[in-house]
C-alpha cells in the first residue's frame, strides 16, 4: 500500500488514472476498511489537482489518439481474415461428422499420394478416396524428395505399401529455379545476414519437363532404400484445366 502511494504522489500524472485504479482495487482484496478510506481520500485529492493544471500540461500526458487505419492495413486485414470462416465451416463439417471418429489410424488402402499444394487440386475428388483410406502428402511440386520424411513415418509405422507420385499441369515449379529465388528472398531483406544463410541451405526442387520430372520422382523412390522394398510406386499427371489424370510410369 505504502509503495502504490509513493507511486501516486511522485510518479507524476501521468500515472494518475492507472494508480488511483489500483489502489482502488487493493483495498477491497484485503478486506480493509481503512485503507479504503486512504484510497478514497488519494484519489480524490490528486484528481482535484489534476484537474486544476493547465490545459498545455494535460495534453502533454495525454496520449494521442491512435491514427486511422490506411489503406494499405485495411486491404491487409482483408486479405489476412480467411481464418474467421473456419469456425462456421466447421460446424457445418461436424453436423456431418458421423462415425468418422471411429476410423482407424493405419490408412485402409495402405496407399500414400504424393500430390503439389495447389489450391486448385482436391486429390480425395479427383481420386475418389474418402477419409481413413489414403495417407496425402503436399508440397510445392509434388516433390518426392521433400515428402520422404512422411513416407518413411506411413510406411514403417502405419502399414503403406503403395506410392502413387502426382505432378500437374500449369504447375508454378516450372516458372522459376533455385538462384532466382534465393537472390528474390535475399534481395526482400538486403543485409539480413541470417535469411541469406537459411534461404542457401533449401533447395527448392524446381524442374523443367512435366512428365520428365514425374519419372525422376518414381526412380528415386524406386532406388531408395529407405523406401521398402515390394513398394509399388506409380507416376501420374494431374489436368488442372480438365480435371482429368493421366499415368506416365
């Protein structure tokens, strides 16, 4: 009680609606009748003295007022709120759910697709496959290299034996490679030592001919020996414009 005081008597008044608050509110969690009292008789004489001052020395505690939002925020904000549909697409998903709950982890087909992260693909559609049946691992190209991680987890851990590889039509790993890309990231933060660092340690698995590029990522897969032998592993292409797929191994 004795420091809050000190507070308010000397630490100027600016703090004077912060610390008359909390001495307020002191007195009623100890249940004391007296420092009520001194709580009331504070507050009440340093409001008096503030309000006397002059009307320059208020202003300039006071804080000002935050500045409007400008465009550029405003169409951020609009741009970054995608995530305040998911609570009412939920609920519209859980009205559904059923026994889904109840699926068992292992996936029934014992199949995982390598698919890109294209928004414009829907592998369980466009595949047929429903929830429960197929491991789906995405990333930027359908890359096999990158997905090898989760491979080696849905095999040896969750009973996998099949691997179907999908690239696409119109896909964005064709429109630039790795120097482009690490000197755009470099090039966003000139001088930041730690992002030019991190961004040479990725590479970013781009590739030129479509099919070409499914066939290299069916042989690693086919080579590897962290994949297990008997894996059957296939090649496709996905037609963002038709919708249609087609297999290349």
């Amino acid at each position: 009680m004795q420091l809050l005081l000190r507070r308010l008597y000397n630490g100027g008044f600016n703090h004077l609606k912060r610390t008359s608050s909390l001495l307020c509110k002191a007195p009623r969690a100890v249940g004391h009748p007296s420092l009520t009292r001194s709580c009331s008789v504070a507050a009440a004489k340093l409001t008096a003295e503030d309000a006397s001052k002059s009307p320059e020395l208020t202003d300039a505690h006071r804080k000002p007022d935050p500045a409007p939002a400008s465009a550029n925020q405003q169409n951020n904000d609009t741009h970054m709120s995608a995530y305040k549909e998911f609570f009412k697409a939920n609920e519209e998903y859980v009205a559904n759910f059923g026994d889904k709950g109840k699926l068992p982890l292992p996936p029934s087909k014992k199949l995982l697709i390598v698919t890109c992260m294209d928004a414009r693909i829907n592998p369980y559609a466009h595949l047929g496959i429903k929830e429960g049946e197929a491991h789906i691992v995405r990333n930027a190209g359908g890359a096999a290299k990158e997905a090898l991680r989760s491979i080696v987890i849905s095999q040896r851990l969750l009973g996998t034996r099949e691997i179907a590889v999908f690239h696409h039509t119109g896909c964005g790993m064709v429109t630039f490679n790795t120097p482009q890309l690490r000197a755009l990231v470099k090039e966003s933060d000139p001088g930041n030592a730690a992002v030019a660092q991190a961004v040479d340690q990725i590479e970013f698995l781009e590739f030129q001919g479509l099919e070409e590029s499914v066939r290299e990522d069916v042989k690693f897969l086919q080579e590897n020996p962290l994949v297990l032998p008997g894996t059957k592993v296939t090649g496709w292409v996905y037609e963002v414009e038709t919708g249609k797929i087609r297999q290349i191994v």
